[in-house]
C-alpha cells in the first residue's frame, strides 16, 4: 500500500491537482496510466486531488455526447440535461477512485456538490461563483486522495449544473485556486501544448514554456487543449499549469504567470476556429437615413439577447460587418429580420490567430503576416489584432495552407523559434 502519511507528505502546501480527460479514463488500460500517474506524485511528495472527465468519446457508453444524443434537443428541458450530462463524470469518479484504492491508495469519489462547487443558475454552461472545499481538506488530512466528478456544480437554488463542454479543465483550475494548490495538471492523450492543431498543421511541436496569456488567447481563439475559462482562471490567479500526456514521461508544457514569463520571439503558437460565418449588414435602406448609429445599437442589443457572440466587428458607415459561429445563423437571421435590416452571409470561413506575446509593441508583424499569406496565396477577409494576437478570415479550403505557411514563416515548427 502506498502511504499518504503526512510524513511523507509534508504540509498542505503540496497540494497538486490532477484532471484527466475521456480518453484517459475510456478503458482499464488508460486508467491504470491514470492511477502510475497518481502513485507517482504521490511518490514525488505531493497531496494528489483527482478531477475527472466522463469515460471516452461519443460512442463510448457513458460519454458526454453519447448521453446528449439520447435527449432531443429541441424539447429537452436544460436542467433535465444537465442532471443527465453530469452523470458520465459521477461515473468516472466512481470507477477511477475504485481502481485507486485497488491499487492500494485510500481514495474517495466526489460529486461536483460534494466538493463544495457552488455555481449560478444556469443550465449547460454555468459559471462557478464559489466553492467550499472542507470536505476536500478533510479528506486530504485523512491521507485520501479526493476524486471529483468534473464539468460539475450545484446552483445556488440547489440544482445540479453543467459548466460547458471542456468544463472538466474548469472544475481543476478553481479548485486548484480555492486549495491553494502548488500546481494544476491537465492530462489528455496529448503530450502538450502544440505550436498548432497536429491534426490539421504539419511540422508542429510541443512547447517547453507558454506564458498564461498566451495560453487563454489560444484557447479563447479556438485552440482546445484547455478550456477557455480553465485558462482564464490561470491567468487571473497566477496559478501554476502544466499540460501533460497520461500515456507519456515527457515534461509536457509548463504555464508560466505573465511576470515570469519572457517569449522568446514574436510569434509562440496559432490557433483556428472553423464554421465561420461573415455578415454584413445594411444599417439604413438609403443613403439619405441618419439613423444607421442607433440601428448599429440595435443589432449589438439584439445579438446579446438572444446569447449571440460576436467577433472582428468592423462598423464602416452604413455598413456592419463581423463574424460569428455558424450554429448562430437560425438565431441571427431571426433578429435581423425582427429589425427589418438587409444582411448577406458569407460561410465555408475560418479564423487563423497568430499568438505571441513578444509581438507587442513589435512593427512588421502583421505586414509579415500578411506578406505570407498572399506569397500562399491565401486570401484574407477580415483581421483584427490586440497586443499579444493577430486574427484573420479565409476561405475554409484554404485553412491548411495558412497554418503551415505561418508556421513556416514564423518559425513555429521543429526546432527553436527564431522569429
């Protein structure tokens, strides 16, 4: 049995916070990494708190989406949902914490309610507003390693609520900001944070070090290694994150507070969201119609009523244009025409974001950017840019071509960045 005594221990201090996605609680094999994993910091003089994701994929039986698919979307009420959702993760707890004990750690499976995530009444994507984490203290005092059911809370009227898709990556960072945690381990079947999506860019690598701004815009700009408010909370609260691989020994990548952090060029990583769709939209029937800055708040009201996000908006006179996701269409095209305003969509878009937190007050970089997608030819639509990001629109098609030329053109393949 391995003893989690507090001699060998030490204090509470060491408190390490452990998330492990579906795919590395799908099967015995992966959760057996799980529990090395556990073992090993156990061993390294840490207090493990597991969090965990539901088991696999869709397909797999207590998966996320398998569970949605057996409600219909359109009359199902939110709040059933989520008490439904919430059960793939209770799963997951259980059977982690089982294998755990199996392996000779003490070890107990906590409901999100259970470990004190209180949040706000709102069904499928809940913010977390408070947590009381006595009964995780506790159990750690006992020399037991909590396991928690992620992507989970309880509302303040008492209902069960879900935090979203990748909720399980939130449920780690605010407990590891409410227990004062050393660290936050996010662990998935991939080794690290990539200088872009593998999947779609050839030649990426996993970066060492990412400042915790860096991290939360490529999050927020599409990236999914880690949930976008998970990365937020980092951010915020100077909490110390590394993204691991279950199924590796690599170091995986360290997320670093902004004031320990030094880029070491312009460009540190892209990210991209897909299903992209353009709008511009006609704010006056006429060129003689004054009105088209009231009819320009209307539409910002509009949108935000119905839970529409917007992005790259681009006020132009009589004119609006910005971009937003696909699934909104049904919704957007009902409140522009509710306003009786004249609008064409452009779809088959994605968005390309370059991050880097060295490019601030940096000339060139975008004329560089920009240089480089038409030597690709790629044609650019729309950008924005902030201090530490660079956003482009182009044609779906297109989005292979525009990774690997920026990844080439700014150094962000093997080998180290020279940009």
């Amino acid at each position: 049995m391995i003893s989690l005594s507090s001699d060998s221990i030490g204090t509470l201090d060491s408190i390490v916070v452990m998330k492990f996605g579906g795919t590395s609680t799908a099967d015995a094999q992966s959760r057996q990494a799980v529990v090395a994993k556990v073992a090993r910091a156990i061993t390294d003089g840490s207090r493990p708190v597991v969090v965990v994701s539901a088991m696999g994929r869709e397909g797999s039986p207590y998966a996320t989406d398998t569970l949605l698919a057996l409600l219909d979307a359109e009359t199902a009420d939110p709040q059933d949902s989520d008490l439904l959702l919430s059960t793939g993760e209770l799963i997951s707890a259980v059977v982690v914490a089982q294998e755990l004990r199996a392996a000779g750690i003490p070890a107990k499976a906590m409901s999100g309610s259970d470990a004190g995530l209180v949040t706000e009444d709102n069904p499928g994507d809940a913010r977390i507003v408070a947590i009381h984490p006595d009964r995780i203290f506790e159990l750690i005092r006992r020399d037991c390693v909590p396991v928690v059911a992620g992507f989970q809370g309880v509302s303040v009227v008492g209902s069960v609520t879900t935090l979203g898709r990748g909720g399980s990556d939130t449920t780690a960072c605010a407990l590891g900001v409410a227990l004062g945690a050393e660290a936050v381990e996010i662990y998935s079947d991939v080794e690290g944070v990539a200088t872009a999506d593998p999947r779609v860019c050839d030649g990426t690598r996993i970066l060492e070090v990412i400042g915790a701004d860096e991290l939360f815009q490529l999050a927020r700009h599409g990236a999914r290694v880690v949930h976008a408010p998970a990365a937020d909370l980092a951010l915020r609260n100077n909490l110390r994150l590394r993204i691991r691989g279950t199924f590796s020994e690599e170091g995986g990548t360290t997320v670093l507070p902004d004031a320990r952090y030094s880029p070491e060029g312009v460009a540190t990583a892209l990210s991209h969201k897909t299903s992209i769709v353009r709008v511009r939209v006609d704010l006056a029937h006429d060129e003689g119609t004054p009105h088209h800055m009231n009819a320009q708040s209307k539409v910002y009201s509009a949108m935000a009523q119905r839970g529409i996000s917007l992005d790259m908006f681009t006020p132009a006179g009589r004119y609006l244009t910005f971009t937003t996701s696909f699934d909104c269409m049904d919704g957007l095209k009902a409140a522009l025409d509710d306003l009786s305003l004249d609008y064409t969509v452009q779809s088959g878009l994605a968005k390309v974001t370059l991050v880097g937190a060295g490019m601030h007050g940096i000339p060139g970089v975008i004329a560089k950017m920009s240089a480089c997608l038409n030597l690709a030819g790629v044609a650019v639509l729309q950008s924005a840019d902030s201090h530490t990001t660079i956003s482009v629109v182009v044609d779906s098609n297109e989005l292979k071509v525009a990774l690997e030329a920026l990844s080439k053109d700014f150094d962000l393949g093997a080998g180290p960045c020279s940009c």
